[in-house]
C-alpha cells in the first residue's frame, strides 16, 4: 500500500509517542469538522436507501446535474480505470502530473493503462498522445491550480477523439467557483469530490463521481448497491444542505490558511504552494524538520524526492505548540 498522511501508529512506534500525544497535520482534513448530530436509529437498523435525498443534495451543493455516491473519493478514482477499460478495445495511456496524490496512478495501471508523467506544465505533445488526462484541482500536494477555461479546452481537445478529463477536486470546496463540476454531464468529462476534507468527515468515507448519467449508471454496476452505510449517508445529506456552516468554515479556513503561512514564513519555511486546507513548502532540510517536529509528537507529511513538506492546519488549541516547535529548531 502507497504511504499516506496519518499513519500515526508507524509514527508512535518509530518515536515511542503514544498515539493520543500527537498532533498529526499530515492530513490536510479541517481540524473544525462539520459537527454531527445523533445519527436516527433507523440509519443503523436498515440497508441504506438511494432515495433518501442524498443524491439531490449532492448535485445542489456541486451545481451539477448527475452524482453517484461512492465511499470516499478513493471508491471513485478505483472505478474510473475499469469503466474506461469496459468501454475501449485497448489500455488507455493515462497522462497526470509526476507529484500529485499518487493513488491515482496505482489504480490505472492495476488495470493494465499506460501512465505518463509530466512535470509541471502540460505541451501540446503529451495532450495528444493522452487517451484521458488526469488533474487534481487544486493539486495534492502542491496546491497548483488550473481555470476552468483551460480544463474546458483541454476536455474539448480530447472529446474529440473520445477521450476523457478527469479532475480530484478533493481540495476545491473552499473555492466552488473554480469548480468544473456544473459541467460534468459533457461526455468524457468526470470530477470526484469528497467529504473528508473540507467537512472534516474522513472517517465517514463519502465521496461522490460526478459525470454523465449513463456512464455514472455504468459506473454503479461495478461499484454494487449500498456502496455508503446509511448512517454515512445521513451525515453527508445533513452536511452538504448546511450552507450557514459552509460559509463561516470557509471564512475561518481562509484566515487560519493566512494564518499558518505567516507562521512558517516566520520560521524560514517560506510556501511554495497550497490551498485552504494546507501549506506546501519545498525545503533542501525537509527530512531534518520532519524528523525535529516528530521527535516533538507533530506529524507532518514528508516528500522526500522534492523535497518538501505540508502543513495542514492545527486545531485552535494546538497553534502554541506548533510555533514553540518551530522555533526550537
């Protein structure tokens, strides 16, 4: 299995700090998750219903027209290699960036498709060799961004030969206006949004694919009925029709974001790059910092190839103990 932010146990184990000691900005999840209420008895007792609403809540809140729940945008981006590989003769050659979520990758090429990598900026060249082109918008883990003008041409140039777009906006709920989701009912055109980040709901595992209609029904067969527990589903309906809390989240979010870049500026760790969720900083000393900060039970996610590091953002109360570890170093 690929590595991913927070394995805290390896990190417990490997420094002899007891799980509950750390404070794990590996994640890049809102530390100000969405707060629940008492999930109703029946959610538990019976299988989860398709139409309990859920699916109209998610196409109001992405303005889109079609959505299939899936359990965690993970379930999604898996799907995606399968139902290309049922609707082509041969395997795709998948393009995506060389330092994005690398999940991705793995689950195209189990599938027997062809990935190229590119560095930063996408030519002309890689376009046209591409069979389906692969983003994360904003991009994890360097917060690269791309307009939805220059998504749209990209998807026209690769429709036209039956291609498809697919763009992680896992990281966009902070910025819905850079969203391509109002446009995925475009053949070949697909998003994969989740839960787990901007509402704080990770352990929830709610995600959804966003496309058009047929191949999203095409995608449900893989997939299999009840794919999100109902209690799951619940949460996520009640969450995505809360729009008090999302426009005070992403106000807070866009202050604490300001705030977590003066405080690694201050300290010598200038961002490359980031979102609302998170800060990117490419480092010569990322192992070194990596190592100080842990040894001190603050867990950020190392990239040693870059090298770099990202900062997600702590909880109020943890603020202090971030900027005295800093400042030890």
């Amino acid at each position: 299995m690929l590595e991913h932010g927070g394995n805290l146990a390896a990190a417990s184990q490997q420094y002899g700090i007891a799980l509950e000691d750390w404070l794990d900005l590996s994640t890049g999840i809102n530390p100000i998750g969405y707060p629940l209420t008492a999930i109703p008895q029946e959610a538990w007792q019976r299988l989860p219903l398709e139409n309990d609403g859920l699916i109209e809540a998610a196409c109001a809140y992405y303005d889109c027209r079609f959505a299939l729940p899936t359990a965690g945008s993970q379930a999604a981006l898996q799907v995606l290699p399968q139902l290309r590989a049922g609707t082509q003769l041969k395997p795709a050659k998948v393009a995506m960036p060389q330092l994005m979520y690398q999940e991705h990758a793995k689950a195209w090429q189990r599938h027997g498709h062809k990935v190229i990598r590119f560095d930063t900026d996408l030519d002309q060249t890689i376009l046209q060799q591409a069979d389906v082109l692969l983003l994360c918008n904003p991009n994890n883990p360097t917060g690269t961004r791309f307009t939805a003008e220059q998504l749209l041409e990209w998807h026209a140039a690769l429709a036209q030969r039956g291609g498809w777009l697919v763009v992680d906006e896992a990281f966009m709920d902070a910025t819905p206006e850079h969203s391509i989701a109002q446009h995925t009912h475009l053949d070949g055109l697909f998003a994969l949004r989740s839960l787990g980040k901007f509402f704080g709901l990770a352990g929830a595992r709610v995600g959804f694919l966003l496309g058009a209609k047929q191949m999203l029904l095409e995608a449900q067969e893989i997939i299999g009925p009840w794919s999100v527990a109902g209690p799951s589903r619940h949460a996520a309906k009640t969450a995505l029709e809360d729009q008090a809390w999302q426009q005070l989240t992403r106000q807070q979010l866009f202050a604490n974001n300001q705030r977590l870049a003066d405080l690694l500026t201050q300290h010598g760790l200038q961002p490359a790059g980031g979102t609302a969720l998170f800060q990117f900083v490419v480092t010569p000393q990322a192992a070194a910092w990596h190592q100080h900060l842990a040894r001190q039970g603050i867990w950020v996610r190392l990239f040693p190839d870059v090298p770099a590091l990202r900062f997600g953002l702590p909880p109020e109360k943890a603020w202090d103990r971030l900027r005295d570890a800093l400042q030890a170093c």
